[in-house]
C-alpha cells in the first residue's frame, strides 16, 4: 500500500510561516499568476520556472520603522540586507518542511535580475505583484505594494510548490492614498515616481548608487583614462563602493528609502513615523504641481498607463475607499486603550494607603 501524503490546509501554512518568524503571509495560485503577468511582453510567471507549481506562498518581512527615523540612509540599507537573511531562512525552513511533508517546493530569490528580461531589475518573478495576487496589499503611486500593516516598508519573497493550496483573494479597493497625498513623488530625489508607475532607470541613480550600470560606467571611463588617471580611478570613492557593495550589499540596491520612508499608509507609520517624517526636505512647488496634474488627469479620465485596464488589477479596481482613514482610527483607538491599561495600575497604587 502507498502512504498518502499529509493533508496541508492553507491555514495551517499560514500559521506555521508565522511561527517561524515572517510577518505576513497570503497564497497565490500559480494559475492565476501564469493567466495575468504583470508585463505579458515578458511574463514573470510561475510556469517559465517550473511547469509542476501549484501555488505560491508569498512571505512579507517588515523592514523596522526605527531604521527610518536616522539622519542618513545608512541604517536602512544595513538592515535591508538583515531583513533579507531572516526572510531567505524562514522561507527556506518553510519549504524544506513542505517537501519533507511530500510535497516538493523551493524558494525563489527575493532580489534578483534576469539579464533577458527588460534592461532593468526584473526578476523571474515580480515579488510585489506575487503580493498583491496573495490578498497583502496593492501598489502604491510609485508602484510599491503597500501593505496595510506596514504600508511599503517590506521586503517580499515567495515559495513555489506542488501543493494545492487556497489561494487568498486580492483585495480589491487601492491602499495607496493616491495622486491627493503624492508624498513618495515629493520625497523623490530622482524625479523618478510617475502615475502608478516609475522611471527604473532614474530611481537606480539614487537607489542604486553603485549598482551594476555604475560600475560598467566606471570601467568604460577606466578603459579609456591614462596611466596617471587609472591609478587616481583605483583608489577612489566608487572602488570603494563597489567593495562594498560586494561584501555587504549596501549601495548595490535599495539605497534610497525616502519614497518608503514617507508613506503613510501602516501602523508602524502612525506609531513611529508620523513625528520624523512629517516635513519632507525634498518638496518643491514643481513636484507639488505634478502630483496636482496627476489628480485632475485622472478625475478627467484620461488614459493612464498605470491604471489600464490590465494594470488596475494590481492598483485595487475600485479605487481609494478610506482604508488609511479607518486604519488610523482603529490605531489611535487601540493606543488609547492600551494607554488607559498602563494608567489603571497606577491609580490603583494611587489610591493604596
Ligand atoms: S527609491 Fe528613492 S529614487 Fe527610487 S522612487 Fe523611491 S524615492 Fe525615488
Ligand atoms: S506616499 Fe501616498 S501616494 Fe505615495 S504610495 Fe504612499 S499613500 Fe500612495
């Protein structure tokens, strides 16, 4: 007689991908993802890696406000790279217990580029919109998921396997403020957030400040420098950087976090952002403007790529309901309460002879 594999529910996925540590959880099925790429020109789908996947578990590990509230970018890409670690292990744990449960799974690389691709960073798969089809948030005006939980300050990755499980289903009103708030385009030190979309290229400038196309610059201009000029380039800054970047991935990607730092959608805005990035340095009447020019070409209903009828999908089809609103209603409540808690002790002692 064959043994038959253990059931597995999607519940009990979710609560084991908790246990060992990821921050949120949600399942995609692979059909679905293979139906709708986020680009069909070069679809990042779950069958051009493996034609046996069935679902797609999709982890999410917060990046921690605190890292957002320094003086530099520094921290945050230290702990990017931290974020990353704990998100791989969980992930691989995961898998590893899947397939020892008879089902066979492995975990895609949550950072990475396929040089066939478009000539940016696009990975096999898109782990924002493997979010967004796992019911845990939709994208942002600068095309970031945004998570209710912690708005864009996450970092995504996801487990193929062979097993059946139920998807979750994707939430359908947009979490993203919107063209009204705009604050990652005012933040924007590159110019590069468009209308729910963004300039790849331009945001790699500030993101990316010694990623890959920095350093085949660099070697174009080495090629050609004299002797006295190639010794002076060996020993300068971006050698450095590109060290660096090696060693301890900082400055290759995820250099930049203005747009991630200022938004308010999450929590952990409201508990821990609110105060620091209230201001932003970087607005001028020029990007107000634009953000102002996006609302009104909406509200006309001109064609905009961002919110086609392919890419509204992943934007939530109906639309800005509140959900920010009502997120820090609920939250300030919550405060309160809990504030109350602390005091209640205190005047019990108050009140002791
Ligand atoms: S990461 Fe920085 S450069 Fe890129 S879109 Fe966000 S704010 Fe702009
Ligand atoms: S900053 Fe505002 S407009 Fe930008 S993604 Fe966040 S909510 Fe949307």
């Amino acid at each position: 007689m064959i043994a038959s594999k253990p059931t597995i529910d999607a519940a009990t996925v979710k609560r084991r991908a908790k246990a060992l540590g990821a921050d949120l959880v949600g399942i995609a099925s692979a059909a679905t993802l293979n139906a709708f790429p986020p680009d069909p020109r070069w679809p990042q789908t779950p069958d051009r890696i493996s034609p046996y996947c069935k679902s797609v578990i999709v982890l999410v590990q917060r990046i921690p406000a605190g890292a957002f509230r320094c003086k530099t970018n520094v921290p945050v890409q230290y702990i990017d790279m931290l974020v990353l670690r704990k998100m791989d292990k969980v992930a691989y744990a995961l898998a590893e217990e899947l397939e020892d449960a008879g089902h066979p799974s492995f975990v895609t690389a949550a950072q990475e580029t396929d040089w066939n691709y478009k000539r940016a960073s696009y990975g096999r798969l898109s782990t924002r919109h493997l979010g967004v089809e796992a019911g845990l948030g939709t994208l942002g005006l600068e095309v970031n998921i945004l998570t209710p939980e912690f708005g864009p300050r996450v970092y995504l990755t996801g487990i193929l396997t062979e097993l059946e499980l139920e998807a979750d289903r994707p939430i359908t009103e947009q979490v993203c403020i919107g063209e009204s708030c705009s604050r990652c385009l005012h933040s924007c030190p590159a110019d590069a957030v468009l209308h729910f979309g963004i300039d790849k290229r331009a945001c790699a400038t500030e993101a990316q400040e010694f990623g890959f196309s920095t350093i085949l610059q660099f070697f174009e201009r080495f090629i050609d420098a004299s002797q006295t000029k190639k010794a002076e380039m060996a020993a300068s800054r971006e050698v450095f950087g590109f060290w660096q970047g090696l060693l301890r991935v900082v400055g290759s990607f995820g250099d930049c976090p203005r747009c991630l730092a200022v938004c308010p959608v999450g929590n952990d805005y409201h508990a821990h952002l609110a105060d620091a990035q209230k201001a932003i340095p970087e607005k001028t009447p020029a990007k107000v403007a634009l953000g102002k020019a996006y609302k009104e070409s909406r509200a006309r209903g001109d064609e905009i790529a961002g919110l086609n009828d392919w890419n509204s999908r992943w934007v939530g089809p109906e639309g800005y309901k509140g959900i920010v609103a009502r997120q820090l209603q609920e939250f300030k409540k919550q405060q309160a309460s809990r504030d109350e808690r602390k005091i209640e002790p205190v005047l019990a002692d108050e009140g002791r002879d």
